[in-house]
C-alpha cells in the first residue's frame, strides 16, 4: 500500500519563504535609509552653494557701488584686507552709504558693513587680494592701494579652500 502525501508547505519550506522575505525586507530598508542619506547630504551641499553664491552676489554689488572721494572715505586695500565705503540697502528699505571691512577672520572671509558682520564664505584658509592699475595689455595688478580719492578698477580676491582655490574678479563702480 502506498502512502499518498497531502498537499500543502513543510515547515522547511516556511523558514525558506520567511527567510528569503526578511532578506528582502532587510535590503529595501537600508536601500530607503541610502536614499534618505543621499537627500540629506543634497540638501546640505544646495544650502552651501546658495550660501557662497549669495556671498559671491553680495562682494558684486558692494564693489560695484563702491564710492571714493566724497564724505564717505578713501579706499584701502591691503595683501589681506580691504576697506571702502558703498551703497547698501538698509532693513528700512532704502540704500545708505556705509563702511564695509572685507577680511579673513579664524576660517571664514567676512565683511563688517557698519555695526553688523556678514560670513560671505566658510572653510577658508587663505585670502590674497590684488589691485589693477590699468587695463589692457599692459595689465599691471599691485599688492596695496591706499587713496582718500581713487580707487583700483578690479580687485581680484584669491580665496584658499581646505580643497582648492577660487579667484573671483571684482569691478569696482564708479572711479574717484
């Protein structure tokens, strides 16, 4: 007499199935952890960018509204510092004359506009700023310029990063 078998799983086949199933569990949750990590440092990198590219909006505009030769001052530029006096847009919502201060202060490049101090970048290790004489072929940039009625018609900032370098080149507005 033969013994005919039931239908149905095994309790070997359940343990395959559950482990198979735990298993893919298991991957999907750390494949949704990745993703979240992956957002997070995305959303960290955009926050930096936004925060260099306002600061690199603002140095445009200030050097761009610089003012020499009236009430306001001279200008200095030094190797490592810069001050001048520019047109800034007051919380009151009009624009006012005010003295800015651009330096490096511990590992950040920051700018003293009257009684408050702006961080235009972080992680900075170095900053060198030059002065153009003239334009032309004949491009001659200098380490200093210090005048009570004119100004350079560029400055060039070279800033140092932990991991590399950035030049920008700003005009300066109207010359004394």
């Amino acid at each position: 007499m033969t013994k005919s078998r039931r239908g149905g799983f095994t309790l070997i086949d359940l343990v395959v199935a559950l482990a198979i199933s735990s298993l893919v569990v298991l991957l999907a949750a750390r494949t949704l952890v990745g993703v979240a990590d992956g957002a997070a440092q995305l959303a960290a990198a955009r926050t930096a960018l936004d925060r260099n590219m306002n600061g690199r909006r603002w140095l445009i505009e200030a050097f761009g509204s610089l003012e020499v030769g009236t009430s306001s001052g001279g200008f200095t530029g030094r190797a490592d510092r810069v001050e001048f006096a520019a047109s800034q847009r007051v919380p009151q919502g009009w624009v006012e004359t005010r003295p800015i201060a651009l330096s490096r202060e511990g590992d950040s490049l920051v700018a003293i506009v009257g009684p408050q101090q702006l961080t235009i970048a972080r992680t900075v290790r170095s900053l060198d700023c030059d002065y153009l004489l003239e334009s032309g072929a004949s491009t001659t940039w200098v380490r200093e310029w210090i005048s009570g009625v004119s100004a350079p018609l560029a400055v060039r900032l070279r800033i140092g990063y932990a991991q590399h370098a950035d030049t920008l080149l700003l005009f300066v507005g109207p010359r004394g």
